[in-house]
C-alpha cells in the first residue's frame, strides 16, 4: 500500500514485574495494528525490574512469540519518558498498592489509563481477545492510516494525457493565412515531444496536414468538432475558444 510517512500513536504495555506477559501484548498488538492498518504501534515496560522475575505465564508467552521469546529485550522499568511519548497506557496485572504507587510516582502525567487482569487459564487467548477489543475501538475513533493518493507522475507522450492541470483551448484560425482556416490547440502542459506526437495523431485522425508552432497545435481546416472531442476521449479539459 502506497502511504506517506505518518507519525504513529504509541501505546505501552507495562506489567507489574511480568515483563513475558508486556511483551506478549506488544507482539500480538502489533500484528493486529499492522494487519488493520491502525496508525498505532505499542511498546513494553514494566513497573519494577524484573529479571529475575518467572513469568506464570512463561511457556504459553514463549509458545505464542515463537523466535521473538529469545530476542535480546529486556523488561525496564517504566520512566516519565516513557510515558510523556505515550497516547494510551494499559497497566497489566497490576496490584492496587503498585498502581497507587504508580500515580504518586508520576502524579503529573495525566494521559489515559486502562487496566486488564488477563486470565490464567489461557492468557494468550484473553491477550488476544482484548487487543481484537481494544483494535476495534481504536478504529471507531479514527485510528487507522490515512490512505494516499498515489503521486503524480510525468505523463508520456503515448499516454496521450495532459501531464498538468488546465484545459485546452481549441480555436478556429485565418487571420494572415490567405483566407486558409487552420484549428489551432492551445494551453496544453506538455512538453515538445508530446506536442508533436499529439499534433500527428491528429493529422492523421482528420487528414490533415498540420504542424507546432510556439507551443500550438495547427491542424488545417475547420476540425474543432472532431478534434475537441478526441482530446475529451484522450483524457483532456479542452472547450471551445473564440467563434
């Protein structure tokens, strides 16, 4: 998909010491905020240090982050960095005494807070369930990427399209000419290769003999109906100019 650089939101996942359950919710948000397209992406932390903390949910986290289980991350506690480049916080098993603890540590953070007691029984499952959830509902408040027009791109002559915005002028021409009445097609954007080529697909179109002068198409004759409406095939603004 054809997007701009976007400044994503950030969401952080902290734990209370579990930094296998944070980093579960990080590798499954992910996937689902990639997969939706949500202009998001999260991070882990934990509230205290928690190497030597054993997850109780170590084998079934493993399981489900597969070769990202082994990766060089490491649970940190959560700093006011952190959280001031954060746009939503989901505090994760945490005690009451550690999320009083939390508030007074960082009593001037006043950013949005949600809390998720995830179940022991199959905690990847309820992991799973709550960030399909939580993806829901970020979409329903316009969370996902902007989608871009593609960019613009010169126009080849065989495109036989106008590389620009603007609209053609078509003209019926005899002044200084002997009385002879040539069409003349001005205030096209393209550039000279493209004006000849178009100039002899409409030479050909009307049997004319025809040429480029100054940027302007002159095709002889009075052929202003059949060639204003092959530039409106081709693709061009183009009216009517003059009498």
């Amino acid at each position: 998909m054809n997007q701009v650089s976007q400044k994503l939101k950030r969401l952080l996942f902290v734990a209370f010491t579990d930094r296998q359950l944070s980093r579960l919710c990080e590798h499954i948000f992910n996937i689902e905020a990639d997969k939706m397209e949500l202009n998001w992406e999260s991070a882990f932390a934990t509230l205290v240090e928690s190497h030597e903390v054993e997850s109780p949910f170590a084998q079934e986290t493993q399981e489900a982050l597969g070769e990202n289980s082994t990766s060089d991350k490491h649970g940190r506690p959560i700093t006011i960095e952190d959280l001031n480049q954060c746009d939503l916080l989901v505090l994760l098993d945490t005690p009451n005494a550690a999320c009083s603890d939390f508030g007074k540590r960082f009593a001037n953070w006043k950013g949005q807070v949600e809390h998720w007691n995830i179940s022991g029984s199959d905690p990847v499952q309820d992991v799973r369930s709550r960030v399909s959830k939580l993806v829901i509902t970020l979409i329903l408040k316009g969370g996902k990427r902007a989608p871009l027009a593609p960019p613009s791109q010169p126009v080849t002559a065989d495109s036989g399209k106008p590389a620009l915005a603007g609209t053609a002028k078509v003209s019926l021409d005899a002044k200084g000419r002997k009385g002879k009445k040539v069409t003349t097609v001005s205030a096209l954007a393209l550039d000279e290769a493209q004006l000849e080529k178009l100039a002899t697909d409409l030479k050909h179109l009307c049997g004319s003999g025809g040429t480029v002068k100054d940027g302007v198409i002159e095709i002889q004759g009075d052929q202003r109906d059949r060639i204003l409406s092959e530039l409106q095939k081709r693709g061009y603004k183009a009216k009517r100019a003059g009498g």
